[in-house]
C-alpha cells in the first residue's frame, strides 16, 4: 500500500509570494494532520481534520495560513504572501479511525527566501 | 500541561552499547506514549508505543518503560548499531475533549551510534 504523499518534496519562492502543498493521505485514513518542523520549534501541529472537516486549527501560525480538505483522498495548505520565517519542513500525517497511530509523510522542504 | 519534555538533546554511543532516552509529562490525561524515529530527509516513523496500563514493552532491541506515578517514559536501545543513528521524538496522546488523538511531541534527540 502506498504511504502518506506529499508534493512537491522542495518548494524554493520567493518572500511575498503563493505556497500550496499539497498531500493524499493513505487509503480509508479519516483523519489529516498537517505539522510543521523546525529546529528551533521542533514538530508542531498546525491543524488536523476529521472526515474532511477541520477539528482543531489552533497551530496555526497566524492568518496567511489556510488549509483545506475538498476530499478524503486530497489536503492543501497555502501560504500566502510566504515569508522567510515560514521556511521549515511541512509534514502530512494520517490516521485511521480510534487508533492511534499516526503515519507521516515523506515532507515539503520550503525555504523562502 | 501539554507538554512533553525529551532529555538529552543529543547522545553519541558506541556500537553494541545501550541508547537511553527519556521523557517526561504532566498532562495525566494522556494514555498513549509512543517513539518515532526520524533519518534525514524522512517522514518521522512509528518506532514503538505503549499505554500507561504497562510498565514495559519491548520490541526486538527496543524497550520504553513507563512510570506512571513518576510520569516519565524512556526508550532503551539495547545492542545500538550505526544504522540507528537518527532523530528519536517521543509523543503523547489522549482521547478526551478537543485534543482526540492529537500527538504531542517532545524536542527530539540526535542519536549518534559509532562503529
């Protein structure tokens, strides 16, 4: 079975501009979670859905931060204007139903320069 | 109180030697504890995982213990090889209220094994 996907794997923009990220879940997963890292921050949550509804977006950052989930096979999370303290690794994890492990996705290096 | 505090930072064994990592918490409503480990350039992955009904559980060369009463929780890697070297993150978890499921993680810690 495939894992969790995440696209692009590196994103290089420029300070002002549109990020979109992009990831597909594992098959009959209902439950998203986007994360970010950071060596200074370690990995935070940034939201999490559940049957494509958005639960808890209290991660995140401040309001040029979006997320959304149109489907149970596709998430997005869009930074715009991106700036250069937005540059960290952004991690799509899932999960399926009451259990509780959670499986991650391979990551999106963003660096914004 | 949601937090999770992972000691030390990093840690530099030798091959064949023991990786102890540790970590403690507040929140007593959390009641599933589990380890990621984290290569460069990867997604962290589920390692090991115990609840607080246990005090040990084991898994080939990788055992956390877990003291409730203390509220702290390790990992031991017994026989370390060089390809263990990694980012080892201990979380944390409950199923009450808003925060269903939700994984708190510690700061992580680079484990070095040396050949």
């Amino acid at each position: 079975d495939a894992g969790v996907i995440q696209s692009p794997r590196h994103e290089v923009t420029e300070m002002g501009q549109e990020v979109t990220l992009r990831c597909k879940p594992i098959s009959g997963h209902d439950y998203l979670f986007w994360y970010r890292q950071t060596m200074m921050r370690g990995l935070e949550l940034l939201i999490y859905f559940n049957n494509n509804v958005p639960i808890d977006d209290s991660g995140m950052p401040e309001d040029r931060f979006s997320a959304k989930m149109p489907n149970a096979s596709f998430s997005t999370l869009k930074i715009q204007p991106s700036e250069p303290r937005d540059s960290a690794v952004y991690f799509c994890a899932s999960r399926k139903g009451a259990a509780y492990e959670q499986y991650f996705g391979p990551g999106t290096r963003l660096t914004v320069t | 109180q949601q937090q999770v505090k992972q000691s030390p930072q990093s840690l530099i064994v030798q091959k064949g030697g023991i990786s102890i990592i540790n970590c403690a918490y507040e929140n007593t409503a959390f009641d599933y504890f589990p380890w990621y480990q984290q290569f460069p350039g990867k997604g962290p992955a589920l390692l090991i995982a115990i609840r607080p009904d246990v005090s040990e559980k084991k898994e080939g060369r990788f055992t956390i213990s877990f003291n409730k009463s203390a509220k702290q929780f390790s990992l031991h890697i017994m026989d370390s090889q060089p390809g263990d070297s990694a980012t080892y993150f201990c979380a944390a978890s409950s199923k009450g209220g808003t925060s269903y499921g939700k994984l708190t993680f510690g700061q992580g810690t680079i484990l070095t094994v040396h050949p």
